[in-house]
C-alpha cells in the first residue's frame, strides 16, 4: 500500500535494474446479511525478493537477508492496515501477505454523510478507522480513490493491481471497468502512477423480489375481482 519515504530510495535502486512485477489486489465481498471481508494482498515475484535480499546484504556488508514479512511490512505506512489478520501468500510466482478485515455489520461502517475514501497514499489513518459507505434509506454508496506510487519512480515495475467487489445481488450503479456474474462483481484495474476512482451503489436485498411481491398482489386483487364478479352475476340471474 503507502510506500514509506525511508524505503523508497531503497525500492527504486533495484527496481531500475531489472523489470519486476508486484501484485496488490484488493477484495471486498459483502454478504445478504450485511457481513463484509476486506482483503489485501501485497505479494512480490520471486525475482524482487531475491534482489532486494542482494540489495540489503550488500548495503550492510553482511550476509543477511530480509525475510518477506520485512519487505512487505516495510512497504506499508505505519498503521495503515492496523486490526487487519495478517496471513502468509504464496503461490507458484508470488510471495507476500494477505490482510483481511472483518465486518460483521456493514452499518457500523457507514454513515449519512457523503464523503471520499481514500485508500492508499492520502489516508493519514488506519482503514478500520473509516466509514467505508455512505447510507441512505437501504441505499449503501462507496466513493473511493485508490492511487499508485509516483510513475516515475516504478517505470519498470509491472503492477498487477486489481480492486474487486463482490455483492451480494445486482448493483445499482457503478463505474467498474469490469462487471461478471450479472453485475454482482465489479472489478477495477489500478495502473502504475494511476488515481483511480472506484464508484459503486447496492443494496442488501434484490430489487425484483419488491416486484414479485407487488405483482403477486395485483394478480390476487385481479383474482378476487373476477371471483367477485362471477359470484355476483351469478346471484342475479338466480
């Protein structure tokens, strides 16, 4: 997430070296029952921790090296990702950590006030400190902006940098540069030096259940009438 100023210089040594790949996905999935689990992964190729392992021996005349967790954590502002569960990610090209926050109330994180999120470089706060949503009637809006490092600095840095939102049924609204499962899962794709707005609008519920119920009605009142009519005509003839 934040690069911190002190390992910036550090990070851009090695990354104008070689081309590497960095891989930050972000994964918010929200249930009918207003639950929500917040993930994010920071994972680095094999290839970036072994440089940046040569990079802190050499820097320290020592035989030393930095294990993941010192990489990751020291590419994340202090506090930032604070009462996140912090769990080991490894795959067979990446290595990294994997952050998840837990919400057992969507609510408890929303407010009625309009506001913007930011979720990288400008926050100044841990993420569990912010009203994520903005609530209106059963309505939830995101606004947030998520944003890379300076481009400049990462030229030849390959981030595969994905923001994913699961819902529970079909958005409202949005400005996802993907949507799968019928609009359900939206997906935004962040590019390096990139500030990146991520809009959304849900509900805990799905719209057309509101139209059954309303069209289960009307068919029984249109039912009643006619039973009602056929009754009536038929105790006027008798």
């Amino acid at each position: 997430m934040k690069i911190l100023k002190s390992f910036i210089v550090f990070l851009s040594v090695f990354f104008l070296l070689c081309a590497c790949t960095i891989k930050s996905d972000n994964q918010m999935t929200i249930t009918e029952d207003g639950k929500m689990d917040y993930s994010v992964l920071i994972a680095f190729d094999n290839e970036v921790i072994e440089g940046l392992n040569m990079l802190e021996s050499q820097g320290n005349n020592t035989d030393s090296v930095l294990s993941v967790d010192d990489i990751v954590n020291k590419s994340i502002k202090d506090s930032y990702l604070e009462g996140f569960n912090e769990e080991k990610y490894t795959d067979k090209d990446f290595i990294g950590n994997k952050y998840t926050y837990k919400v057992n109330n969507i609510d408890s994180i929303s407010s009625d006030k309009k506001s913007v999120v930011f979720l990288n470089e400008k926050s100044d706060s841990n993420l569990t400190e912010q009203k994520l949503f903005k609530k209106r009637r059963d309505i939830y809006t995101a606004n947030f902006v998520y944003s890379l490092e300076n481009k400049n600095l990462y030229d030849n840095v390959d981030f595969k940098n994905t923001f994913v939102v699961s819902l529970p049924f079909k958005n409202l609204n949005n400005n996802a540069d993907e949507v799968k499962d019928n609009g359900k899962t939206l997906i935004w794709h962040i590019k390096n030096g990139e500030k990146k707005k991520i809009n959304f609008k849900f509900k805990l519920y799905e719209n057309k259940n509101a139209f059954i119920s309303i069209g289960s009605i009307v068919i029984d009142f249109f039912l009643i009438s006619i039973f009602v009519f056929v009754y009536t005509s038929r105790k006027r003839v008798l």
